[in-house]
C-alpha cells in the first residue's frame, strides 16, 4: 500500500507540470524564510559571545558610550522584532544588552513574526512568476496540436502566433504550432537562466540578512522582462540568415513547411540574457552607442588607470576566501576599507582579528594606491596602522635618536611621494601639465619630473618628517579609519598590559614562582 501511494504521487509530480511547479515554487519560498531564520538565531548567538569577550568594544566605559559600529549591527538582526523589555535596577549596560539579546532570540521564530508576514506577502509575485515558468518549462508547448484557434488568448497571438503567415487553423497551417513550441523552447531557455540568475541574487542578500519584500518583487519583475523580452526579440528575428536572404530577394519571409527547429545560438543567446539580463542590456547599449549620438557617452579614456583592485591583494586572501567575501557584497579592496569590521566577523566565518588586518590593509592600498601599497610591504608597512606608527611617533625620544628617525621618515617619503605608472599615464592620457616655479621662473612639466621637484622641496630629512607627518594626519583623519582604530584600541584594553610586549626571562621566572605558590596554597585549603 505505502509502495503503491508512493508511486501515485511520484506519478502525479511526472505527469503533472502544474504540480511539479507548484512544489519548486513553495520549497524555493520555504527554503529562503527558513534559511533567514537560521541565520538571524546563529548571527544573534555571534553577537552576544563577542559581546562577552569585547564588553568594551561594544560599550566603551571611559566615554559612557555605545559604539555605533556594532549598534548597527546589532539592530540589523533585531529590528523587525517587536519587544518591550524594561531594564532591571543594577544591571550594567552590557549586561542589559545581551539580555536584550537573548529576548530577541527567544522572540524569534521560524514563521510568524511581523517582519516574516510581510516578506511572505511579498514573495508571492516572485512565487506566481517561477510557478509559471516552471510549468511552462516541463509543459514546453503553449498550446495543443488539437486546438484550431491556437490564437484565441491576446498574449498568445501577439507574442506566439500574432504575425505568422496563413491562418491560426493548425489543421491548414501546421507552420503555427511549430511556431508555438520553438518559441516556447526559447522562453524556457531565457526562465532557466532568469531563475538561476534570481535565486544567486536571493541568497547573496539572504547571506547579508538583506532579504526584503521588494527583493521577491524585484526579482520577479526582471525574471518576467527578461522572459518577455528574449521571445520578442526571437519572434522578430527567428533566423537571422534566411531574413536577411529574403530582404535581398525583395521578398516576405514566410513559415517554412518543415519544423527548422530552434537554432543552439538562440538557445545559448536565450540562456545568457536570462543569466545576465542587466548587462545584456547595458552591453547592446554600448554597441550602439556610435549610432546613438542623442545618449550621453561615457568618458572611458582613463579605464586603464581607474581599474578596481581585486582582493587577492590583500595577504591571507585567496580565491576560495574571495569567494566567500563576494557573497556579502565585498567585490574589491575598496568595498573593504569601508566595511564594518564587527559586521564582517558577524556574517562570515573569519575571526574579528583577521577581519581587522584586511580591513587595515584595504585602507593602506586604497590610500596610497595598489603599486605603493605592495612596495611598502616589503619594507615591513602592511597595514594603514604600520604606516602611521612608522611615521607618527606617540611617546618622547632622545635628541640622539631623533635624527636617525628623521632619515627613516624619508626613507619612506621616498616611497610615498615616488612617481609611479598611473601617475604619469594620467598625465599623458589628458595631456595635462604640471606647473613648477623654479628660479622665479614658472614652467610646466610632466608627471615624473614634477614629483622629483616636489621631493626637492624637503630635501633635509627634518622637512620630510615634518611633511611625511603631515601627510599621514590626514591620511588617517577618515570615518573608516576612526572606525577601526577605535576598535583595535578597545581590544588593544580588553588584552591588558600583558600584551604590550614580551616577558622578559627574568619577569617570566617571577610570575611562574607566584603561580606555582597560589596552586600550593589553594590545593592546601582543598
């Protein structure tokens, strides 16, 4: 009995496209809210254990501040959930906020919450558009070869038959259910590569906990153009060499009396503006530009200097970890300087200090460019923070050492102010010229010789400190900066002085003889 229910509703799922589509679009919208679910209850887990190890990173004691960095990502995991919690007398306030926390984590649940109604409402047009297709794609045919007025439905005449030579009578014109299936072939090819490319878009926002209502919408308005487009274009250009042959031969193209099939370029042009249906668009934009004059071009005469630095530049970053990254909108250097480095430890894998050395190496590169930014790293400068306290000194120092820390500043203004290749490509793509005042005497010059003159300026290693020092108070005068500094210093607290520096041996022989004296002492009260 349980092998014969179990065939009848394999049976149905075979036989039936409507159910098969059905099925494929509840567990798609299923798998999404749960998987939403799952990852708010691990993140919120994430975020109280870091709020145990780093209470102070959370909410600095000395200022009686929150830090914005990780309120936003705190209320970014608990901001659809409605809780009415009242503060307890002598609770502290990181004791307060992980009890905040553990009462949203209470509060959440698979299904049911304010925030999960609303995005299940706003799924439904995205659920209607993949039911669709997906019967569309195991049904392949838009009508049967029984029906004589095929063409009746207005959207099956425009799009499918409106057009074709003959009669919409399949019995006089078989032509037209040719017609009909090819064009259902194509639109099948164009859904695949839509809901593919769709259901990657979804579970990059669902990896960044961005999953929102007009997320579902978005996706199922572009899924629906993309479709309804590719079998425009495939109705008016079914075979491209045969229309052209016929525009020669001054005559109409007509239906031809065997099924020519559809053709594999179509099937793979279906397929690529299904995956890429934005930059299908965009690209068909830029080859017809030259005849566009009416659309503003763009300036593309600096492409090769403006390039976007990929993050395998950054030391410990790989392919695999690249990959990982992109998932949370992280596609280049730039996009890591400036994200938030407790949100990046919450929502990936690696670990706040690890988040922290990308993100302080990302903003070394995107200052001083990617060619500086790899000399400096052999000459033992990898992050933002290296560079200031190379150049930047914090605590007193000896007259006599002063002057060799003078010619080590210029050392690296050496580097700094160097004239490298996008420098004087820019200069000689524009057709720019700097101008130098020399023995009262103003001329112009070009890119490498004027950052020679600039060196000039501070020859004396004194100058070069003092301008390096200059340079570099601005450099590190930025948000994201600030940002990261605030929290390498509060981590820097939470260490303790142990930290600082080694033990030397003799320190090391110290504490380990009072170690071992309050063991005796505590197994003797035992």
């Amino acid at each position: 009995m349980g092998n014969e229910l179990t065939g009848g509703v394999l049976s149905a799922f075979m036989t039936s496209p409507i159910v098969t589509a059905a099925a494929i679009a509840t567990l798609t919208i299923f798998s999404l809210l749960f998987g939403r679910f799952e990852i708010r209850l691990r993140r919120l887990r994430l975020i109280r254990d870091y709020i145990k190890t780093f209470p102070n990173t959370a909410h600095s004691f000395e200022n009686a501040g929150i830090n914005p960095s990780f309120e936003f990502v705190r209320s970014k995991y608990s901001a659809d959930i409605n809780l009415d919690l009242n503060r307890r007398d002598g609770m502290t306030e990181v004791d307060e906020q992980i009890a905040q926390i553990d009462a949203t984590i209470n509060a959440t649940r698979a299904f049911g919450n304010t925030g999960d109604i609303r995005l299940l409402l706003g799924s439904l047009t995205y659920a209607v558009v993949i039911f669709a297709g997906f019967q569309l794609l195991f049904t392949n045919i838009l009508c049967n070869a029984g029906q004589s007025p095929c063409g009746s439905s207005a959207w099956l005449s425009v799009f499918v038959l409106g057009g074709n030579a003959g009669t919409t009578s399949f019995a006089e014109n078989p032509g037209l259910l040719w017609s009909a299936q090819n064009i259902a072939t194509i639109a099948s090819f164009a859904f695949v590569g839509a809901f593919a490319s769709s259901i990657r878009y979804l579970v990059r926002a669902l990896s960044v906990f961005d999953l929102q209502a007009f997320t579902f919408i978005r996706q199922a308005a572009v899924t629906t153009i993309t479709v309804m487009v590719t079998i425009a274009l495939y109705r008016a250009v079914p075979d491209p060499m045969s229309l052209i042959d016929s525009i020669r031969r001054g005559e109409p193209a007509i239906l031809p009396a065997i099924n020519p099939g559809v053709s594999f370029t179509w099937m793979l042009l279906a397929l690529g503006f299904g995956l890429l249906p934005e930059s299908a668009a965009h690209f068909a934009l830029l080859r017809i530009s030259p005849w566009t004059k009416w659309l503003k071009s763009t300036d593309d005469r600096f492409l090769t200097w403006t390039r976007i630095v990929p993050l395998d530049v950054i030391d410990g970053i790989d392919f695999f970890t690249r990959f990982r990254l992109e998932e949370c909108g992280i596609n280049e250097v730039q996009a890591l300087a400036t994200y938030n480095p407790i949100m990046l430890h919450i929502e990936t894998p690696y670990g706040i200090y690890q988040a922290i050395d990308w993100i302080a190496q990302a903003q070394l590169c995107c200052v001083v460019g990617l060619d500086r930014f790899l000399l400096l790293r052999q000459f033992n400068i990898r992050t933002i923070f290296d560079l200031e306290r190379a150049i930047i000194q914090d605590s007193p120092i000896r007259r006599e050492d002063s002057a060799v820390i003078d010619k080590f500043d210029a050392f690296y203004a050496g580097i700094l102010f160097a004239p490298n290749m996008a420098l004087t490509g820019i200069q000689k793509e524009s057709h720019a010229k700097f101008l130098i005042t020399q023995d009262n005497v103003t001329k112009e010059v070009d890119a490498a010789e004027f950052a020679n003159w600039g060196r000039s300026m501070f020859i004396d290693p004194k100058s070069a400190t003092q301008a390096i020092e200059h340079v570099m108070m601005w450099i590190g005068d930025d948000l994201h900066v600030r940002r990261l500094r605030r929290l390498w210093n509060e981590i820097s607290v939470r260490l303790g002085p142990d930290s600082v520096s080694l033990f030397t041996n003799e320190r090391i022989e110290l504490q380990s003889k009072a170690l071992q004296a309050v063991l005796a002492s505590s197994s003797k009260v035992r």
